[in-house]
C-alpha cells in the first residue's frame, strides 16, 4: 500500500510537470499564431477534386485484381481514353468567350466545406473566406455547397456568427446540404439547420437545443480568510453574477431570464429555418442519434458523408474548398511538442487510473 501511495503521488507530480509544460507550449504556439495570422493574412486557398480521388481508388484497385496481361490492356485503354478528354477539353478551352450555351453544358459543381468546431467556434474565419470564395462563383440553381460539420457547440455569439456565414448561402438561393458524421449538437445544430438538407450517420448526435452556463463562485471563501471583493458598476444589471462577489437573488433571477431568452431567440432560428419541425418536441435540451434524429425531423437523411458525396460525383465535379496557414518551422517544432507532451500525459493519466482500478 506505501508502494502504491509513492507511485500515485510521484504521478501525481509528473502530471503537475506535464500540464505546466503543455499549458507553456500551447501559449507560444497560440502568439506565435496570432502574430502570423496578422502579418500574412487570409491564408491560402486550397481547392482539390474528390472525383479525381474516387477515381484514383478504383483505378488503384482494379488494376491489382487483374493479372500483367490484363493490367496492359487496360492500363492502354484507359491511357487512350484520357488523351480523348483531354483533346475534348482543350477544343472546349478554344471556344471564343463563354456563353449562355456554354455555362449551360458545364457540369454542376459541388463545392465542399469543413467546419471542426470547438468552444469558441475558432474555424469561423476559415468558414468566411471560403463562403465568400464560393459564393464568386457558384451558380443559383445549378451548383450545391455541401459543408461537413462537426461541432458540438459552444459560445452564443460565436455560433451566432457561424451559423450567419452559412446563412449567406441559403441567401443566395444555392443549394446547402450539411453532412453530419459524428456530432452537431447545441451551437452545432444552430449551423446546420440553415442547411437545406441535413444527411447524419447512424450514431451521429443531433440536438441539443438549449443554453447553458455555469461558474463558481468563491465569494464565502474569501469572507471566511476575511477577504473583501467589491464590484463597482454603473448600470442596475451590468453585472448579474459574479465569481467572486455575492450573487443576490435578483441577480440570479435576471441571470435566468437572460438564458431563457437566449433558449427563445434559439428556437425561433431552428423553427424558422426548418418549418416542419416541431421545435416545442425537441427544444428541451436532448439529444438524438442519427436514426432517432431522422423521426424526430431533426434530419432528412441518414447517410455518411462518404457516401453523399461519392454518389455526388457521378452528377458534379466535386471540390473541397478551404484556407490554410502555413505553419513556420517554429511552430511545427511547438504543435509536435505540444502533441507529444499532451499524448504523454493521457498515458501517464490512463496508467494511474489503471493502477486505481486494480
């Protein structure tokens, strides 16, 4: 037991180490960052050709499920028919201007965003540069934006923003689909619901339609080691609660009322954006699953992202439409110590766990 209670506590103070270091490491990364993002900056857009993709896969593996002979007929096959596309594309190039006529043979487009939310939706910038990029281009009525969110919320106004940025296209009349693998919940669903067309997978989470907000408060703390902790306003409701101060009952009370009306300005978003949902069945703050969503109509289809999107090749040129910014060596250097360091503490955390277990 002494053994056990020495290992605990030594772990106890390498974890201490390791989440000062992290903590460290991720503030300079952070200004590092920052400081970047100012000097350079939007970013770079990046475009790529999922059916070129899909493609690439098949050609891949067809190609080893034939034998050599086989593999040479085919290889000289599909080497004629590129030369034939390519021919057929450069005679289009040639065409004087472009018009009506030839924007209407064009293929629709699909033009894919991504959207990995945390707490402070911080990829809200990324997502506004590449709405605006697409919204350059795309045509009402022809072309679709299909963006794959995963969030499972966060701040009010943060949320708030992102969820207008997708708004911007419905707006425009283009067609918006959001594909929901794994989780669109709270703020999340605040996003997707803009969509036209919501596809989840099975187990994916939707819903979540309510506020939160919680904070401690160590007022009687302080007043036990006779500390004094004043806020000084001027306004009966610039302050409502406080961490450190001593929350009344009418602050508490208009606190709640504030949250409430955050809930009824929530539901009458998803409401008004999707009419046949009956907002007062899953505005409690639940959550559904993929298939329990569909029933509820907090969805319209159940499918991956994959398959949505595989099967949108066969229709559109599909393109991934994103901005990036270039990581210097320096902060290469401190993401990977940052992900090294943090890797190490969940495995000296899951150890001690275990030892608590046996």
């Amino acid at each position: 037991m002494e053994f056990l209670s020495d290992y605990g506590l030594f772990l106890a103070k390498v974890a201490t180490v390791v989440v000062a270091v992290l903590i460290l490491i991720t503030a300079i990364v952070s200004a590092a960052q920052k400081d970047r993002g100012d000097q350079h900056g939007d970013g770079e857009l990046r475009t790529r050709k999922l059916n070129d993709r899909y493609r690439r896969l098949k050609e891949s593996l067809q190609s080893r499920l034939m034998d050599d002979e086989q593999r040479k007929q085919w290889e000289k096959s599909e080497k004629k028919r590129r030369k034939a596309e390519q021919k057929a594309q450069k005679q289009h190039a040639k065409a004087a201007g472009h018009t009506p006529q030839d924007a209407d043979e064009r293929k629709p487009r699909v033009f894919v965003l991504d959207f990995h939310g945390d707490i402070k939706a911080s990829d809200t910038d990324m997502l506004r540069q590449s709405v605006t990029s697409v919204l350059s281009v795309a045509e009402a009525g022809k072309d679709e934006v299909v963006v794959r969110l995963e969030s499972g919320g966060g701040l009010v106004h943060s949320y708030g923003l992102a969820a207008a940025q997708l708004d911007r296209i419905r707006n425009r009349n283009i067609n918006l689909t959001v594909c929901v693998d794994k989780v669109a919940a709270s703020g999340g669903y605040m996003m997707a619901c803009v969509a036209d067309r919501i596809v989840a997978s099975p187990f994916a989470i939707l819903g979540s339609i309510g506020v939160v907000a919680q904070l401690p408060n160590f007022h009687r703390l302080l007043k036990k080691n006779d500390v004094d902790f004043e806020v000084l306003t001027a306004g009966e409701h610039k302050r409502t609660l406080t961490v450190f101060g001593e929350n009344t009952d009418k602050g508490r009370q208009k606190f709640l009322d504030d949250l409430e009306d955050t809930h009824v300005l929530f539901k009458e978003y998803v409401g008004e954006r999707r009419p046949g949902l009956d907002i007062a069945a899953v505005s409690n703050g639940d959550i559904w699953f993929g298939k329990r969503a569909l029933d509820v109509h907090l969805i319209d289809e159940v499918m991956t992202s994959d398959e949505y999107l595989e099967s949108a090749c066969d229709r559109a040129d599909v393109i991934v439409v994103g901005f990036h910014h270039k990581r210097s060596l320096a902060e290469r250097l401190g993401f990977a110590a940052s992900t090294a360091v943090e890797q190490s503490f969940w495995r000296i955390v899951g150890t001690f766990r275990n030892q608590n277990i046996q």
